[in-house]
C-alpha cells in the first residue's frame, strides 16, 4: 500500500453496508457461519483499534476489526483479549498491501493505547501463522485455548507481552461485563 496512493481512516468514519459489502466480497456470504463470529457475538468492535483502506479514488478496499473478547478459565474466571480480524481486502486488491497496512495501523494505535492505559491487552486471532507472525502473533500460548465452533488449534494465535500471565486453559467468548 502506498502512502501517496492510499489512506486509512477510522472504521467508524464508513457506512457500515458498505463495510458488510467488502467482507462478503473478501470472506463470502456465508461467513457469519465462522468460529470467529461466534467468539465475538454481540460485541460492538474496538473503535480505537479498527479501520479501513481507501485506494487512490477513495473507494473503501479493505477493513480491519477488532473486538472485546474474554478468556473463561475452567475455574469461572474471565480474562480480557482483545480479538483480531476480520483482516478483509477485496479480491481484486489483495496482494497491494491494504492488509499489511490495516495491520500495521492497528498495531501502532494499541501501542498507543497501551501508552495511554500503562499495559496492553494480548490480542487473539483466528488466521495464517506465516502472514501474522510477521507482528508476532505465534500459538505458543494458545495450545489448551478453545474457541465455540470449528477451527484449526495451530491457527489460533496470540501476541502480546501480557501472554506470559494468561491462563493455560480457558474458552474464548465475547467479554461478559463482570457484575457490579
């Protein structure tokens, strides 16, 4: 993705059916059916963290998401992570960069966050481990990690300075606001 060609602005900035037009275009339609989708429903995405790739002519190419999730130990306990993706380029622009570039910024703005907050939560993604170890997501901690529907165990990764102190076991769904 080239700067002078290209821009990223906040998610929340574009029509949200233009949003749902290129993940279906990216993922297909039936995509509502993934393990992923499960992990986070009824979550509204991390506005801070979540953006969109504009091409030259201002036409929305690709999208990055991302969602408060939990951790559910076998003991009740709910740790917070933050889930990654959708990552979604249109079909015709995959391979330009709009997804490095997606990443990139996402990351960049949860370190400042992290500045801000003084810690950073761990992030978890469904996803390849050759394209996403390049920010250092890995499944090192995620092997006894379960997600609510289908899903390949070597492709679930996470990355994050706190994953030392996350649990070893625990279920992944959608952040559950602890009682008051």
């Amino acid at each position: 993705m080239s700067p002078k060609t290209a821009s990223l602005i906040p998610l929340a900035a574009c029509d949200a059916a233009m949003v749902e037009a290129v993940l279906d275009r990216a993922f297909g339609p039936d995509r509502h059916a993934r393990t992923a989708y499960r992990i986070r429903a009824g979550m509204a995405p991390l506005d801070a963290l979540s953006f969109a790739a504009l091409d030259e002519d201002d036409l929305l190419v690709g999208t990055i998401q991302c969602w408060p999730i939990g951790l559910l130990t076998p003991e009740g306990r709910q740790v917070p992570l933050v889930m990654v993706g959708p990552v979604a380029v249109v079909p015709e622009r995959q391979g330009e960069g709009f997804g490095i570039g997606l990443m990139s910024a996402m990351i960049e703005a949860d370190a400042r966050l992290a500045e801000e907050r003084g810690a950073s939560l761990p992030q978890v993604l469904i996803g390849d481990a050759a394209y996403y170890g390049r920010w250092g997501f890995t499944n090192a901690a995620t092997k006894s990690w379960r997600c609510p529907g289908p899903y390949e165990q070597d492709r679930l990764l996470a990355r994050g300075a706190a994953l030392s102190a996350m649990p070893a076991e625990g279920m992944l769904g959608p952040w559950v606001t602890p009682a008051a």
